[in-house]
C-alpha cells in the first residue's frame, strides 16, 4: 500500500483533514503530522475527537512565535519526520504557516506534493496567507483548486497543466458534522454569529475594540468565539461592551456549524466560514476589503464591508440576500481527490 503523510497544524486544517483522512485511508496507508501550530485543546484536540480523526503519528509542538521562527522551526522537524517516513506522497492544505514548512520541506526532499485548496488569491501581499498560497502553489506538483476563480489564477500563473477542478473539501466537511450532529435546515433564531481574527482586523487594540463597538449599536444580539489571537488583544476590554455581545470560548466544529445554522446573519474575516455561510445558505458580511471567495460575493449572498467605513454597521442591518442559488463548490470532493491521486 502506498504512503501518503498529511501535515496540519491550524483549526481550518483539521475540519479540511476530517473528510479526506477517512476516504484516503481506503486506498492508502496515512501518516498525519500535526506541526502544533494550534495547540489549545479547543483549538485543536477537540477537533481529532468529536471528527474521529485518527490521532497524529507526529506531534511537533511547534506553536507561536514570529512567522519566521514558526515556520523555520516547523521546517526543520517536518524534514527529519518525512526523512523518517519516506511517503509516496505528501500532502498540505490552505495557507497557513504550517502549509508553506510542509510544502518546503517536502519538495526540497522531491517528495511528490499535493496542495488541497490551491490556486486561492486575494492580490494582497499583506496577508500572510497570500504568500504561502503563491509559494506552495508554484512548489507543488499536483493542485486541486476548489473553484473555477482558483483554477483561472492557476492558468493566469502558467500552473495549468498540474491543475485538478476538484470542488471543496469542506462541502464534505460539513456535511459531515450536518449527519453527526442531526442538524437538519431550520428557521433563524435572530442572533447573529460573529468571527474575527486576521491581523488586519484584530492585531491593533483600538481597532477592534473600534469594529465591536459599532457592530453594537446595530441593538442585535451577537454570538462572538473569540478566536485565541483575538483574545490577547481584547483581553483587558471585554468587560467594557454591553450583553448585546456574548463573548464566548472557540467552539467545536459540531456546535459551531449548528450555531452557524441557527443564526439569522454571519459577519466575519474567516476564509473557510464564508463558504459555509453559502453551503449554509446564511447572509454573510465579510469584514474585508477583499476575498479570496469572489463567487459568493458575485453570487450575491456574502458582501465586502471595510470596518473602516463610519456607520459600517448599517450596510449590515440593510444586507439582503437574493433568491438565486446555485452549488458553487462541488461534491463528494474527498472521493474525487483520492481517485485522482491513485492515477498520480
Ligand atoms: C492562523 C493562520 C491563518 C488561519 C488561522 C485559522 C498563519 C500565518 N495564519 O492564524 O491563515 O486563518 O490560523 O484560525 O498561518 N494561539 C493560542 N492558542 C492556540 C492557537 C494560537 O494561544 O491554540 C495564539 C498563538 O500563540 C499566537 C496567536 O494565537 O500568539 C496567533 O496564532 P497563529 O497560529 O500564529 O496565527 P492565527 O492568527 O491563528
Ligand atoms: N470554527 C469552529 N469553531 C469556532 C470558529 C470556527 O469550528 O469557534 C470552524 C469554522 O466552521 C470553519 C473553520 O473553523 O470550518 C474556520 O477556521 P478559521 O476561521 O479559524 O480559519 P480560516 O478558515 O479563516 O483560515
């Protein structure tokens, strides 16, 4: 049986490695490798155990730190592991830290790569992510982009011939947690869900406490997992805003998805929950100047709101979605990729 060695290390990465772990491991021996990026246990061991996702072979501890001192460290320990395990091939997801050390560590070795979410753009070098996505992208030998905008950035950056229109992992991924959990469609209960934590939103102390304090006025109960990086800025705040916000713990993927669908908005900076805002059918208001999800902004059911902007949060109360609807991001998209890979 071949090897394939699958690397997380950040929340979205293991509701990404939940549908594909289960499905490769019909076809292949898989060793998981988890570089600690995320490390508190509802950050990350919640996830391995309300998923069923198979327990790391490799825990590398490696949380923290600048992005250099993250990713040289990660790097390093991924060589020594994958020189251990000699794989077949080596797989990384999205565009994390954690993705770009895998990706580097793997092609310098000329193991075989595989990038699950590749081809995604958001033309803003500011990001992090923008540049582990470039990277890891033009690094890889296979990609498998989620959608037609990824698969068109893929051919625009001369990628196209190592390019597969898979779908998106995570339609899997949640249906999934839907059949777990039981949780069928249902009426909104009249909260909104709120999630914040690129750096552009949340490093500057005044500015979220700024974004929080308008999105208050709207007089609308707001449910807010407070993501760990945006905790440590708030930490000394949050005593300062009114019982409109409930600030609550970062929740596990079955609670979260099940407050998702009983929410009546999503407001949020988070790449993966604008898709399951649209999976969901649920308004989505991204709190960014761009994304990296353009169909569900053309789509009509997911707007761009600077938070920058004075009144911001009435372009939210006045958000309505459109009856149109269509499947934008595949299915039965684990069962795709392993098919393809048994042909590599
Ligand atoms: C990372 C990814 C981002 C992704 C996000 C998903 C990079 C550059 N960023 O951002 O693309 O959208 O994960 O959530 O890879 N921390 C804890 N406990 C934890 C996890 C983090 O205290 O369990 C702290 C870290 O010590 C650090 C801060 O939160 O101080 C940020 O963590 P880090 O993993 O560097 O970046 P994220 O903002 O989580
Ligand atoms: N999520 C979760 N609990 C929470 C917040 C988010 O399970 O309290 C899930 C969410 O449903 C989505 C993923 O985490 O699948 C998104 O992760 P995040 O926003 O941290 O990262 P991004 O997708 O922006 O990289």
């Amino acid at each position: 049986m071949k090897k394939i060695v699958s690397i997380v290390g950040a929340r979205p990465q293991f509701i990404k490695l939940q549908p594909f772990s289960k499905e490769v491991r019909k076809e292949f021996k898989e060793v998981i490798f988890h570089t600690g990026q995320h490390f508190d246990r509802n950050m990350s061991k919640l996830f391995f155990d309300e998923l069923n996702i198979p327990k790391p072979e490799y825990e590398l501890g490696i949380g923290g730190g600048t992005h250099a001192e993250q990713t040289s460290k990660m790097l390093v320990e991924i060589e020594k592991s994958l020189l251990k395990e000699k794989p077949d091939f080596v797989v990384v997801f999205g565009d994390t830290n954690s993705t770009l050390a895998g990706a580097l560590a793997a092609s310098k070795l000329n193991m075989p790569l595989i990038h699950i979410e590749a081809g995604l753009r958001s033309f803003n070098n500011e990001m992090p992510e923008e540049i582990n996505r470039k990277i890891t992208d033009h690094i890889s030998g296979y990609l498998f982009a989620p959608t037609e905008t990824s698969m068109d950035n893929l051919d625009r950056e001369g990628l196209r011939s190592k390019s597969y229109l898979t779908g998106d992992i995570m339609v899997d991924s949640l249906k999934n947690a839907m059949k777990m959990r039981r949780i069928e469609e249902n009426a909104s209960s009249g909260f909104f869900l709120l999630t914040l934590h690129r750096p552009s939103n949340v490093d500057t102390p005044s500015k979220i406490i700024g974004i929080l304090k308008d999105l208050e006025k709207m007089e609308i109960k707001i449910i807010f997992p407070i993501h760990p990086r945006t905790r440590k800025m708030l930490e000394d705040s949050i005593d300062e805003f009114s019982n409109k916000i409930e600030f609550v713990d970062p929740l596990g993927y079955l609670d979260f998805v099940n407050l998702m669908q009983s929410s009546s908005m999503i407001i949020t900076d988070s790449g993966g929950i604008q898709k399951e805002a649209y999976m969901l059918k649920k308004p989505c208001v991204t709190l960014r100047t761009e994304t990296e999800w353009k169909e569900t902004v053309n789509s009509g059911w997911n707007i761009l709101i600077n938070p920058e902007e004075d009144n911001f949060w009435e372009k939210i109360i006045s958000f309505k979605t459109p009856l149109k609807y269509e499947n934008l991001f595949g299915e039965n998209v684990a069962e795709k990729m392993v098919s393809l890979i048994k042909g590599f």
